[in-house]
C-alpha cells in the first residue's frame, strides 16, 4: 500500500510539471504592435465594426499613424464593383492565397488602435496609393 502512495504523487508531479511547462512556453494569442506600421501599407488587423458591436481580423490600409491610433481604409475581399465608394486593387501581391482582387472602401477612415496590428501583409500599388493621397488629403 505504501508504494501506491508514492506511485500517485509521482503522477501527481509529473503532470504539475507539464502543465507548468505548457504554460511557461505558450505564445501569446495575440502580439504587441509590430513596430515600423507606414502609411500606404496593408496590414492584417482587428478592425472594429463601424456600429461598436465588436471587430474583425482583416486586411485594411495604412493611411495615418499617430501616438497609439493608426487610421486605415478597409479591404474587402466581397465583389463591391457596383459602388462608387469602392475600387478593385490587385490582391495577389500581398495575399498568396487569393483568388480574385479585392475592394478598398475609400469612405471615411476607421481609427484602430496600435495595438490591434497584427503582422503586415505588403504594400499598396503606386497607382492606387497615389489615388488614396489626393482623397485623403496625405502628403
């Protein structure tokens, strides 16, 4: 009888250990703001929803970045082709997996928090960009 105490707590730290272990070398669900977030680049981010309700993890546009806020346009992968707060861009550079462009709503900006960046996904085209500054009013 006495062994099989010893075989418990034997168990019993074994598996303290590997929780403690798990624990000690679990990533973070999510990161701190990757640094060096520039204007006409395209990042993946949670983008609140326009009513508050909540956010989404998306692709969106750099326009703007301040002292812990960045303004950004969103990206759409939904074919927005009928509005004319919209325009195609080309998708394929800076998201591998897609299968058709996407829209950028070119409506007013949303603020995001800095925090809120997740990694970058690439750059806007020249063309494109250059369309977005003169709308926008960025030099």
């Amino acid at each position: 009888m006495p062994n099989t105490w010893w075989l418990i707590l034997g168990a019993a730290v074994v598996v303290v250990a590997a929780v403690a272990i798990a624990v000690a070398t679990r990533q973070p669900k999510r990161a701190t703001k990757p640094a060096g977030v520039m204007p006409g680049e395209i990042w993946w981010a949670d983008v609140p929803y326009e009513d508050g309700t909540g956010a989404k993890i998306r692709p969106c546009l750099v326009l703007r970045t301040t002292k812990g806020r960045i303004e950004v346009l969103k990206i759409t992968s939904q074919d927005q082709s009928d509005r004319r707060d919209h325009i195609e861009i080309p998708t394929k550079s800076w998201d591998k997996r897609a299968t058709h462009n996407s829209y950028l709503d070119l409506s007013d900006p949303i603020t995001v928090k800095a925090k809120a960046f997740e990694r970058k996904a690439g750059t806007i085209d020249s063309k494109t960009w250059s369309l977005v500054r003169k709308l926008h009013a960025i030099r």
